[in-house]
C-alpha cells in the first residue's frame, strides 16, 4: 500500500501587496501574480502639462493690460491735475460773498473768533433743543477795543452782539482771506508734473521638472511550515517534500512639477513744469484773479494821507535882537 502526495502552488501575500509566492512540487505549474496597469513615466507627461500650460497663459493679453494701465494712469493724473486747478481759477474769480458762501460755514468763523479773541471769547456746545454752537463773552458788562474793527465800539460784548452782528462780519473776513491766498496762488501758475522718459518690461518665465524612480526587491526563501503539513500520511521512508517562497516586491514612483510666474516692470521719471495763468484762462478771469490776489487789493485800497509839512520858520531880520 502506498500513498501517492500531490503538491500545489500557493501565494502568499506581503506588506506592499505585490508579492508573489510560489511553491512548485511534481512539476505542477507556478501560479503567478496579475500584472498591474502600466503607468507613464513622469518624464514622457511633463511635455505635455507644459505645454498645456503656455496655451491658458494669455501673455500678450498681460503686456497689453500692463501698457494700457500704465498710459491711462498717466493720462488721468494729468486730467485731475488740470480739472483742479481749474476749479481754483473758477472760485476765486467769483465774488468775496460767493466765495464766502460756498467755502466758509458759520461754525468755522466762530473757531476763527475764538482763536483770535481766547481772553474775551468762549465757545458754548449746543445743550438740549439747540442745533449749532453759540459764542459768548467770558465776563459779564465786558467792551473790548477790538469790537472797533467790526463797527460796534463801545458797545457791550453780549451773546446776541457777536451772533447777530460780528459772526457775518468774521465769516466775510475769514473767506475773502481764503480768496486772496488763493488767488495769488493761481497767478504763480500750474505746477504740472509730466513724464519725461520710463520703461515698461514683462517676461515669463516656465520652470518644469521630473522624476522617476524605481525600486525592485526580491526574496527567496523555505516554507517554515512545509514539513508538518505537507505528505505526513505516508510511511516513515515517505520523503518529505519542501515548499519554496519567493517575494518580489515592485515600487515606483513618478513625480512632475510645472510652474509659471509672471513679471511685470514700469519705470517712470517725472518732471515738472510750470504753465502760466494766461494760457489756460481769458482775459477777464485774469483780471479778476490779479484784482482779488495780495497785489491788487493792495493797490486798491487807499493809500494813507501825507503828514502835513510844517512851514519853516523865517529868518530874523538883521539887526533884530
């Protein structure tokens, strides 16, 4: 009687998953691993993820954006420049009350007063139902000689007193100051700052890379559990059989990188210029800018009377003691 032992392959799997055991006995066949899905090395696709990228990348779009802002951020400048100093020959060519009315509020001639006169002159916040603030005399049966600037000597510095008669009277004082400042201003002419020369440069730049890498191990060694599980039904002169296992462990790896950047660079040397009063307004806005500036009201108003001159005193006759 004799047994007859058949022995198969087996796999064994490892840690990584692709490991592949066999064991061959009796010439049976080896039984075999399914072989993975082949991937493209990194270094075949970078070509192409460059390539894709140059095509979303609008690069002259970014030098046309670069050039257009540039000039309309110069044009504008020049624009505001010249729509402001307009706006200056405008106001003071108006008169002092216009002028008063549109840039002088009441509140800013009680700050004006106030500052002018601290030792005689308070400022009272607006208590419950009042809108604005009040001016108020610090004493009481208070005349400062100052009240004869403003037509009111002798009189008693009273709530009512510097509301009603010397608050218009500061506030026309404090605006035809501001238009004569500015109107000798604007006979200096337009300080126009200008471009005189500049640079404007953009480049790209492409940075791609990649890496493949490979790593194979493989591993051969006995089946520790051969012997006590594979032909112990036979007699005691059965030979035993040993099984081998084999390990193949694969790893790759694949690794790209593309990057894009973007320069943009304006280099600009400004220069200013001054442009004249008489090129950018007529005749009559001239004169009336010269008659409101430091000049011509000085030479409008009066010039103070000559001393009288004291006769000289005859000579004595000679002879007179």
């Amino acid at each position: 009687m004799s047994d007859t032992t058949r022995n198969s392959g087996r796999i064994f799997p490892s840690r990584n998953g692709t490991a592949i055991a066999r064991a061959q006995a009796d010439g049976q066949p080896v039984a075999q691993a399914p072989a993975a899905s082949s991937k493209p090395p990194a270094t075949e696709t970078i070509a192409r993820r460059a390539g894709a990228m140059v095509n979303e990348i609008d690069f002259p779009g970014f030098v046309s954006q670069l050039v257009h802002g540039t000039f309309d951020a110069i044009v504008d400048a020049s624009i505001r420049q010249m729509e402001s100093y307009s706006g200056l020959v405008s106001a003071v060519a108006k008169t002092v009350d216009q002028f008063t009315e549109e840039n002088v509020t009441f509140n800013q001639a009680r700050d004006w007063l106030v500052s002018r006169y601290p030792g005689d002159v308070v400022l009272k916040l607006p208590e419950a139902g009042e809108s604005e603030p009040q001016l108020a005399p610090r004493a009481e049966e208070l005349s400062p000689i100052w009240l004869a600037d403003y037509g009111v000597d002798g009189q008693e510095l009273t709530t009512e007193l510097l509301e009603q008669q010397i608050l218009p009277q500061v506030r026309n004082k404090v605006g035809a100051e501001r238009q004569q400042l500015l109107a000798t201003m604007v006979l200096l002419g337009l300080n126009r700052v200008a471009v005189r020369d500049g640079s404007i440069s953009a480049k790209v730049m492409f940075r791609a890379a990649a890496r493949d890498a490979a790593a194979v191990q493989y591993a051969t060694s006995s089946d520790p559990q051969g012997a006590n599980n594979w032909g112990e039904r036979g007699a005691i002169s059965q030979g035993g059989s040993t099984t081998m296992v084999s390990t193949l462990a694969v790893n790759a790896q694949n690794e790209s990188t593309v990057r894009a950047d973007l320069f943009g660079e304006v280099k600009l040397n400004f220069v200013s210029e001054t442009l004249p009063l008489d090129r950018m307004a007529d005749a009559a806005k001239l004169a009336l800018v010269q008659q409101h500036s430091m000049t011509g009201r000085a030479a409008a108003s009066p010039a103070p009377a000559p001393a009288p001159v004291a006769a000289p005193a005859s000579a004595p006759a000679e002879g007179t003691p």
